[in-house]
C-alpha cells in the first residue's frame, strides 16, 4: 500500500515569501504526483502535476521530483493571502489507466498580509 | 461547463438511519471516486467507477457503504446504517479517463452522524 507523507503539518509565512512544501512516498514505481488546494469548505483543486524527475514550472509554483529519493516538493514563490489553504500531495499508484491517487494528509499553509 | 455537483451540501443523521448522498460528475467524464475526508485519515477512496462499472469498492468500507452509479450522470453513495463515527465530509470527483487526467472535485458533503 503506497504511503504518502507531507511536511510540515502547518506552515505561516508573511505575504511575499517563499514557501516550501514536501511530499515523500514510498513505492518507486508511482507514476504521476500531484499537488491539490482545498480551502475551507470546498473540494480539493488540482494545481500542478509531474511525472518525470526534475522540475516543472507553472506561474508562480514549481515542483520538483527526485525519484531516486523518492521525494517531491512544491514551491509558490510570492505568496499571496489568498494562497491560504490546505495543500495536498497525490500519488498516482499503478502505470496503466486504470490509476487512483493516494493522498497524503496534506499542509495547511497561512499567508499573513 | 459546470464542474461536479453534490447534494445535500450539509446532512445531519441520527445513529441507525439512511442516509443517500447524490453526486452529478463533469459532462462526458467516464471515471467518478467517492472519498471520505476526515482530520485524522485525510482522502480515503471509497469507491471507484469507470464507464458505471465498479472498479473498486474501498475494501474496508464495504460493510455499510455503498455506491451506484445509475447513469454516466448521476451516481449515489448510501450510508446504512449509519454510525457517529461516519461524520465526515465526502466528496465525489470525476475525470475524463485516462490514468493521468486531473480528478476534479465536487465541493462535499458534511455529514454529522449524533
């Protein structure tokens, strides 16, 4: 059963700041990580995908995967109050089309203006 | 095009009773998941459909939980009984298909079970 952990539990940054999030999970052969937002009271929302090692950049996020360390991150670079929410990391579990995601317990973040 | 749609937003349900979620995914999606979210488990799967065949039922939720999908459409969760340790917020996702395909999210239900 492919785990997924997400640190840190919460995270409160000033307006501006960089934030760093991680994401670690423990079957090599996962296929795609994804990163979801959910705000209060609403259903999580897809940010931004990966699949292969490396980096991706979308705006202001970034992602990195090392598959090697079996590790991701996703970084928002000028944070902004509205990005106060919980963030979710997601693992695609098997290569074929018929994949679910696994999802971590995920990183609440506050942007204080 | 709107995205999914659950009914009721809220429901409160007294110990032993039924209770029937609804849930209307995207418009020509052919994958739909039922998860149940929770402070200390997070995202469960609950059930999983593609094309209204059920490809995964969420093996330890099995006993009192169950899903249908009557249509491409509309689909049900069914909660029998129910018990206060079912509180919780389900959401209802659809995607196009394909295993990569973003899942989009219905806004959920919060259940609160006395």
């Amino acid at each position: 059963q492919e785990k997924v952990q997400q640190s840190p539990e919460s995270l409160i940054v000033p307006e501006g700041a960089m934030v760093s999030l991680n994401c670690s999970f423990s079957d090599s052969a996962s296929q795609s990580i994804w990163w979801y937002q959910q705000h209060p009271g609403k259903g999580p929302k897809a940010l931004i995908s990966i699949f292969s090692n490396g980096n991706k950049k979308e705006g202001r996020l970034t992602v990195y995967l090392n598959r090697a360390s079996l590790h991701v991150s996703l970084h928002i670079k000028d944070s902004q109050p509205s990005d106060s929410a919980v963030y979710l990391c997601a693992v695609s579990m098997i290569p074929s089309s018929f994949s679910k995601l696994v999802f971590g317990q995920g990183t609440s973040l506050s942007v204080v203006p | 095009d709107a995205g999914v749609t659950q009914t009721p937003r809220h429901e409160v349900a007294e110990k032993g009773q039924t209770i029937i979620l609804k849930c209307e995914p995207v418009s020509g999606h052919n994958d739909l998941f039922w998860y149940r979210q929770t402070k200390i488990q997070g995202l469960e799967l609950l059930s999983y459909f593609r094309s209204k065949s059920l490809m995964e039922d969420g093996g330890a939720f099995k006993d009192r939980f169950k899903a249908e999908m009557l249509n491409s459409s509309f689909s049900t969760l069914k909660i029998q009984p129910t018990e206060p340790k079912d509180s919780a917020v389900y959401l209802c996702a659809s995607r196009t298909g394909g295993g990569q395909d973003t899942q989009y999210f219905g806004p959920g239900t919060r259940l609160l079970v006395l």
